[in-house]
C-alpha cells in the first residue's frame, strides 16, 4: 500500500465512498445458516474513483460464495477521487491553489455475513 507524503502547503481530500452497495447473501448458503462470516477485503481505487480490484483474505473454512459475493459488491462501489492540492502564497500574502493531482489509493474493509432465522444480514465498514 503507497502512502503519500504531503509536502509543505499541500492538502489531500477525497478517498470516500459515494455508492457502495450491500453485498448479497449467497443463496446458496442461505439453507445451511453459517454462524457470522468475516471478510476482510483491500479495495485499489484508480484516479477516477472506480474500484479497480478487490483483494480479499483467505479465510480457512469460508465458502468461496462469500468471496464472489464480496468482489460483486465492492467492485461495483464508487469513490470521491484521492486529491492532493499544492498551495502557495504570493506577495500579498494571498493563497492560491498551485496544482490539483488525482492519485489512485487502497482501503481496507470488513465485510460480515450473519443469518437469523433464515433471514440474511450483510453489513460493511471501513477497517
């Protein structure tokens, strides 16, 4: 994961989601009602926002229907592009916005699966 060093008068902003939909419930797994299933995915964004991959751990004994569910979910989300702007003063002391990048950037994410009473449940948040 790159992390980016802002430099003196620089500012980043972005890098949060506007539309991230729920991932589904496998059906397939709905009838067998698994306790809790915890996923952990790294999300790659690309300069325009779009999720460019979605990485998920490995998790031993988990149906690979979670995973594929996961991927689906995630890789239809979209971000607030990462920016960083370079600001600079003139001579009178006024700031003034110097140059505006856009940078790809990875978030990880926890995704959870639960059943109750034959009822699906999937939450998301940040990790």
């Amino acid at each position: 994961m790159t992390h980016y060093q802002l430099a003196l008068g620089a500012v980043s902003g972005g890098a949060v989601p506007l539309d991230h939909p729920a991932p589904i419930y496998p059906s397939t797994q709905l009838a067998a009602c698994p306790p809790e299933i915890r996923l952990r995915a790294l999300l790659i964004v690309g300069t325009d926002g779009k999720v460019d991959d979605v990485r998920v751990d490995k998790a031993a004994g988990v149906a690979p229907a979670f995973a594929t569910a996961v991927r689906a979910a995630a890789g239809q989300w979209r971000f607030v592009p990462l920016s960083i702007s370079r600001w600079a003063a003139d001579a009178n002391g006024h700031s003034h916005r110097v140059e505006t990048v856009l940078k790809p950037f990875s978030l990880p994410y926890e995704f959870r699966f639960s059943c109750h009473d034959g009822k699906p449940q999937t939450s998301t948040s940040a990790s």
